[in-house]
C-alpha cells in the first residue's frame, strides 16, 4: 500500500497525515510514478493554511521526480520505467507512490539525479520564467532579488549572474549572506537590520534597479517599489511574510509609471510546449554547472509538519527534499 501527506482541514503544520492510500490503476492522459524524492515549497504551506483554497480533503504537494511503473491510455512518449520529474500540479507530491498528469511531467535526461530534479522543478522553473520571460534580465544590468538564500533564490541569484547581471539579495542573517554571496549574489543585504531600500540606492548610485524580485510580500512590497527606477518593473512572486492587498494604484504613478505584475509558474507553463522549453533551459544551466543545486535539508517525507515549521520559521535555505 502507498502512503500519502493529506489533510482534512486548513491549519497548521499539525493537520498534515501521514495515511494509507490506495492508488490505483492510471486512467486516460495519467501515469502511475513511484516517487523517489518531493521537492518542499512555500507554496505548500498556503495549500495547507488555506491562503491558497483547495477542496478537501486534500494530497499535498506539487514537486517531486521517481520512476513511471503505469501508463494509462492516451499518453504518448513516456512509458514504464522512465524517470520523470514534475512541478506544476496536480496536487498530490508528498507520496511514495501516486497518479498523475502525464502533460505535466518531463523526461528526465542522464546525468540529472532524481533528487536534484524533486529540488528544482517547481523552484528552477520558478527562476527561469521570472528571469527570462516576466523581465528578460541583461548582461550589464543590476537586479534585487528578495529571499536570496531560499530555495528561488539561490537558483535566481546564480542563473542571473550567469546572464551577466550584477545581484543584490536580500537575506535575513549574516550566515545566509555568506550563503547568498557564495552562489552569485554579489551584494547581500541582511534586511533583518539594514534599510534595504536606502542600501539599493547606495549600491547603484541612486540610480535604483530595473527590476524587483519580491516573494517576500507583505513586508518589503513597499520598500521594493522605492528600489526602483522609472518605468522598473515590480515582480511580486510569493507571501512569505504574508499578501500584499489594498494597492492603491496611484502610487505605481507617483514612483515612476511602475509596471506591476503578479506572475505564476501555473500560468507561464500552461502550454505543453512552454513546460517542455522551460524545463530544458533549466537542465541545460545546471547540467552545465552554471546554476548548483544546494539540496541544504533532508525530511523523511513522514515528517513534512516538521518540514513546514522549519520553511515557516527562516530555518531553511536552499532547496529542501521529503524522502519517501
Ligand atoms: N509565483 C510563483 O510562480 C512562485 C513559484 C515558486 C515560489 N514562489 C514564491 O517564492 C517564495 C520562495 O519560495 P521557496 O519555496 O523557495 O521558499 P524559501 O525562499 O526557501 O523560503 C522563504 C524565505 O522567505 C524569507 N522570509 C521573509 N520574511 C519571512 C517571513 N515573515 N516568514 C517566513 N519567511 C520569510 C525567509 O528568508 P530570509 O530569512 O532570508 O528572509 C525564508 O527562508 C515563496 O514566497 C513562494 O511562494 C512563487
């Protein structure tokens, strides 16, 4: 019998169950994967808290990477025995073995461990859209990146640099910007004490960047704005600290006709063809070695409450792997 992280009610770290499941034969479009290991998200923990509604109850989980042991019909170019790697849905990751949306998954080349692809799929996919498509950063170019040291981050502050970029990141202790500093980030800010804004606009010459990174939310929204410069773009990712609501948009005019967007990977990998060019620009930077992957935490899937806790309370750095 399989087993699963569930839970029957929104709430804290303690409403995730670790539960028997049955799992069944593929239907059409689905694959059957025996998950090797599952990539932990902050987006798990709005799945779980009930920031992100999903009905219930509920698997968990969106990123992860195993082997196919089932093919249902209808699916073309994976068959029993491939390894797969997924991060864009459906629910359900945090499993030993599970269904899932063939569409969904990629064909994991050699040389790509399993454990590498549960730790960027979702993150590393994350990265590239945002780096690529949402703002197509430029060599020469100056870039603020919040939560350099998290999971995204690291990925973005490396894959930035390796586009010739120059990165300043925010971190919240002096032992993430040792961390930060250490894969790309050439001017780490510890905003837990310093005024961000005010040493952004040190660092460029009072000139301010082109473009913000901010998954952080609700508590650097504001401050990020005022690192821009005219006509910069606000990325605003994520809600670590909480959402950003109550926007008055007169104030993207007053700091300088402000382009605002709040992207998702769901959206930027909707197309078959969009996930499958996303996912080999990211196998392309980290097979090459120019983006590493720092798999920093290991949880026995069992204990994913302990997991959130730590990614809720700034334990974390780096990406983090449930092992099944
Ligand atoms: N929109 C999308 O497509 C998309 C996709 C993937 C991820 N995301 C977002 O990107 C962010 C990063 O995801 P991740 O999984 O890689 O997580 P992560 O960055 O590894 O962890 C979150 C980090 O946020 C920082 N943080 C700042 N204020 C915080 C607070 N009040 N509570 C908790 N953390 C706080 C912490 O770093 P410091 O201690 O250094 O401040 C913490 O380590 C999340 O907001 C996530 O929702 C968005």
């Amino acid at each position: 019998m399989a087993h699963a992280i569930r839970f029957h009610e929104t709430g804290g770290p303690e409403v995730l169950k670790w539960e028997e499941v049955p799992v069944g034969e593929p239907g059409p479009g689905q694959i059957r994967v025996r998950n090797s290991a599952v990539g932990l998200n902050y987006i798990d923990t709005y799945h779980r808290s009930g920031l992100y509604k999903v009905p219930l109850p509920s698997g968990i989980g969106l990123e992860g990477a195993g082997t196919v042991t089932a093919v249902g019909p209808d699916v073309a170019g994976i068959k029993v025995g491939d390894r797969v790697g997924y991060g864009s849905g459906p629910l359900g990751a945090y499993s030993t073995e599970r269904l899932t949306a063939a569409d969904r998954c990629i064909v994991l080349p050699d040389g790509l461990s399993d454990e590498t692809a549960a730790a960027i799929m979702l993150k590393g996919m994350t990265a590239r859209y945002l780096l690529r498509r949402t703002y197509r950063v430029g060599a020469g170019e100056t870039i603020l990146v919040h939560a350099a040291a998290g999971g995204v981050g690291l990925i973005m502050c490396q894959w930035a640099k390796h586009l010739g970029a120059t990165v300043i990141g925010t971190v919240g202790s002096d032992e993430k910007a040792a961390l930060a500093k250490a894969h790309g980030c050439d001017h780490p800010i510890v905003y837990t004490r310093e005024n961000f804004t005010a040493r952004v606009k040190e660092i460029t010459g009072g000139k301010g960047v082109p473009v913000v990174y901010d998954s952080v939310g609700k508590d650097t929204f504001m401050g990020s704005l005022d690192c821009l410069q005219p006509l910069g773009t606000m990325v605003t990712f994520g809600n670590a600290s909480g959402p950003v609501t109550g926007l008055d948009t007169g104030v993207l005019a007053a700091k300088g006709s402000l382009f605002l967007t709040r992207p998702t990977l769901m959206t930027y990998t909707a197309k078959r063809s969009d996930l499958e060019e996303t996912a080999k620009d990211l196998f392309d930077v980290v097979l090459r070695g120019a983006v590493r992957i720092e798999i920093a935490q290991r949880y026995a899937l069992k204990d994913a409450a302990q997991a959130h806790r730590d990614l809720e309370s700034r334990k974390t750095t780096g990406s983090t792997l449930l092992m099944p």
